[in-house]
C-alpha cells in the first residue's frame, strides 16, 4: 500500500462530489486563500474583506473528504493521518472566523458604519457577520442607555463618537512583498510629507500598516 502516494487532496479529487460549483477553485487553491486571509487577519489591525466563498467551499470539500474517507478499509493507515489533516484545516477556519467575531466585537461601530458606505459587493462583512454585528450593536446601545437611565437627567447624553473605537491603521507590520510592488507611501511626520517607495518581490519590511493596507486587500503583500 502506498501511503505517501495518496495525499488528502487525491482522496477528495478520485470521486468529484456530483453537486460541486465549476467554480469552485482547485482545493489546494482553496485551502492556501483560507490561510493566507488568517495569517493577515490575525496580523492586521482591522478587519479585512471577508472569504466566505472560499470557506463555504472549503466546507463543502471537508464533507466530501469525510465521505471518500468512509469509503477506504477499516485497517488503511492513511484514514488517521487523512483525519488529523482535516482536523487542522477545521483549525484554521474555526480561528480564522473567530479573529473576524473579536474584531466586529471590538469595532463594532466602525465596522458597520464603513460597511453601510460600501456597495453590496464590496462588503467586508458576510450576510452572517453583518447580522451578527447589528445585533451585538443593539445589544451594546441597550446596554448604555441602561445605564444612562440611572444617572441624572444633565448627565444621560452619549454623543455617537464616544461609543467609536477605531482600530490603529498606523500600526507597524511585519511583511513580505509576494511581487513587485510601486507607489507605496509612507508619511514622514518630521518634514510633513509622504516618501513613494517600491517593494521588491519577496522582499521584507516593517511599516505602517496604514501604507500597505491596501496591498494586503489584493494579496500583493502578505503578513507576517
């Protein structure tokens, strides 16, 4: 029996499922987008536009592993190892979704208001996380107005703006430039200009995020 030859992705591609979107990428593609949205969104300071689509196939593709693994003999060696594979991609979903939860928790306010300004497409939050926001955003305005019921009459005010935590877009991050990349700028403070620099593929640097955060949408640069 060959084990090494029979890889966790060989299992799922030797019995396509019958109902699998023709666009839905290669799994390998699949599972290397999931990770690099959790390597950034664990690293950057905001939240990033979502990869529903990507997680929702990677889902489906985990179902028809489980199914194909059903399928080998009780005794075959590679049903574990193939297990423990799914196990770890389980992993990266579950925290990858759980970052996104901690930043809508954490910015709830600015998150929403900022994706009200955006076109459907171009959303950063999924339908899901979009309700889930709207309704932690209820729950935090019943909880102040709770408490602003308790106080005298000349105290009860909360202007909007002082429930508004906005994440630190001029944090310095680690990263690698995945091709060559132009027109970056990054503000001197002490001349009060901006400085245009060029990353070279592969390259590595530490700057603000604010400088790169768009680069990091587009997955020319990557988090480190």
């Amino acid at each position: 029996m060959n084990v090494a030859g029979n890889s966790l992705f060989d299992i799922i591609e030797t019995e396509p499922a019958a109902n699998e979107d023709e666009n839905c990428l290669s799994v390998q593609k699949v599972l290397e987008t999931i990770k690099t949205a959790w390597k950034n969104e664990k690293l950057s300071p905001e939240i990033l536009p979502n990869k529903v689509e990507y997680i929702d196939c990677m889902l489906e593709q985990i179902k028809q592993m489980e199914e194909n693994i059903e399928k080998l003999r009780k005794d075959d060696i590679r049903i574990e190892i193939h297990r423990m594979e799914i196990e770890r991609i389980r992993f990266v979903i579950t925290s990858y979704l759980r970052v996104r939860i901690e930043k809508i928790e954490k910015f709830t306010l600015d998150i929403v208001q900022q994706d009200f300004e955006r076109s459907s497409d171009n959303m950063y939050l999924s339908h899901d996380e979009l309700k889930y926001a709207k309704s932690y955003l209820k729950s935090i305005d019943n909880h102040f107005d709770k408490y602003l019921n308790m106080l005298p009459p000349n105290l009860r005010t909360l202007e909007e703006n002082k429930k508004l935590i906005k994440p630190d877009l001029n944090t310095y991050v680690f990263l690698r430039a995945g091709k060559d990349v132009a027109n970056v700028y990054i503000r001197d403070m002490s001349e009060n200009k901006e400085d245009e620099f060029v990353l070279d593929e592969g390259s590595q640097h530490i700057l603000p995020y604010e400088s790169i955060a768009e680069f990091v949408k587009n997955n020319d640069v990557q988090l480190l």
